[in-house]
C-alpha cells in the first residue's frame, strides 16, 4: 500500500514538475535569445532548446508517431497543440509515479531533493534515448549552452517532483 500511495504522489508530483520544468525552460529560451516557442504546444511541451537548435520537437514528433500507429494518420496542428504536451505530461508523470514508488524504500533516492533524479532523467531521456530513438539530434551536435538548458531543467523537474511527492504524500497519510 506504501508503494501505491507512493506512486499517486510521484504522479501529481510528476505533473508540477513538468509544469515547472515547461515554464523554466520557455523563461531561460527568453533569456538568452528571446526565444518563444513556435511548436503546436507552444511552451507546455519544454522542447525550446531543441527547437533553437535542430527546428524540431520530440514531443511533436512522438505524437505525430503514436496518431499515425493509432489511426494511420498525422495530428493537424489544433490536434498537435494537445497532444504534444499531452505526451511530455504522460512521461512526466509516469517517471514521478516510478519515482514516487521507488522512494518509498529508498530515503537515499530521495537524497539530494529530487536533483539526483532529475540529472538520471537528463542523462538517460535527452542524451541517450532521444537521440537513439530519432527523436534528436546527435548530442555531440549541440551548443554547451544547449546541454546547460536541459540539464538544468530536469534538476527543476527533479527538485519539483520530490518535493511537491513530499508533500501529497505525506497528506496521504
């Protein structure tokens, strides 16, 4: 039961973090160039580096991959403002729920306050699988500064995911 309760909290925790993980990351495009993202999902769907950088979006392009299996056609670009931060929303949600229930045996995972996980997500989803599964470019190819932005954010996601699971969890008793 500890496990489940554990998961329901990493999942609400999981959708604050990729909320603030968007927001972070539309704030830091701005920044730097004054970068708006110019996706379907505008800043929900936290691909601006990507954007600048390949004129691409992995979370676009997953959708567009999952309509096309599951209708055998693509997503307009109305159907892909939905569903492409719909995509980062599920796999944001389901690391917190897979977190969320992992910590409940592990206070050392949840040392650091989530940072840990965040910088394991980056390393694992951005650096490694997305370019493995065509989603991006060759890491190799990209600006340090580009590396920094989704570092950063994911440390963001993983601060944010622990400690609003902190919180539902402990109000779930």
């Amino acid at each position: 039961m500890d496990r489940l309760k554990g998961a329901l909290a990493g999942i609400v925790g999981g959708l604050a973090g990729t909320y603030v993980m968007s927001e972070f990351q539309a704030a830091w495009s701005r920044l730097v160039d004054g970068y708006e993202s110019t996706s379907a999902g505008g800043r929900h769907d936290a691909r601006d580096w990507q954007e600048r950088s390949e004129d691409d979006n992995a979370n676009e392009a997953a959708a567009q991959a999952i309509a096309r299996t599951v209708s055998g056609r693509p997503l307009d670009r109305r159907q892909l403002a939905i569903a492409a931060p719909a995509v980062h929303y599920a796999f944001g949600s389901s690391v917190g729920a897979l977190y969320g229930a992992a910590a409940e045996g592990s206070p050392a995972l949840r040392a650091g306050g989530g940072a840990g996980m965040g910088i394991a997500l980056w390393a694992a989803a951005d650096e490694v699988a997305m370019p493995l599964l065509g989603l991006s470019g060759p890491t190799t190819d990209r600006e340090t500064e580009l590396h920094l932005q989704a570092f950063a954010a994911h440390v963001v996601y993983g601060v944010t995911t622990e400690a609003v699971r902190r919180v539902v969890r402990c109000a779930l008793g």
